[in-house]
C-alpha cells in the first residue's frame, strides 16, 4: 500500500548530501539551522519547510533513477543558489 502524499513530521533539517550507499540525495535551500515540518510528496521525495513556509530542502529516495547522471556525476550542486 502507498503512503499519505501529505504525511507531515517535524525534522531539524540538515545540509546539502549525497549519501549513495542508501541512493539519497538532500539539497539544502537556505543557510543556518532550521526546524522544519516534514511534509512527504511521495515515495521517494519530501519537503522540509520551514517558518514562514519557506521551503528549506528537498529530500530524494533513489536519486539516480529520479536524476539521471547523478551517479555518473553529470549533476553538480555545489555552491547552488536560488534566484
């Protein structure tokens, strides 16, 4: 059975990482620490938001099939901002 698309949990949200002996990916929005409300989208991606509603990170499950190229790394995150 499939997961709630909106399942909400509270997280202090962490930095950017790539952890690929679990296949995941975290990519941090916003600099300093956060509290978050975790609020997962599907199986494989959630959102931390934080105060305000402002989105503080995007976690990905099984990175490499949802970004193809990330484990050939065709995908560079560092130093990203938004705009």
């Amino acid at each position: 059975m499939s997961a709630p698309l909106l399942r909400k949990s509270r997280a202090d949200c962490h930095e950017d990482q790539l952890d690929p002996s679990v296949d995941a990916l975290y990519i941090r929005l916003i600099e300093g620490p956060a509290q978050c409300e975790v609020i997962r989208v599907n199986d494989q991606v959630t959102l931390n938001i934080g105060t305000q509603e402002q989105v503080v990170g995007i976690e990905v499950l099984d990175a490499s099939e949802i970004l193809p190229g990330l484990k050939e790394a065709k995908i560079e995150l560092k130093n990203s901002v938004a705009v």
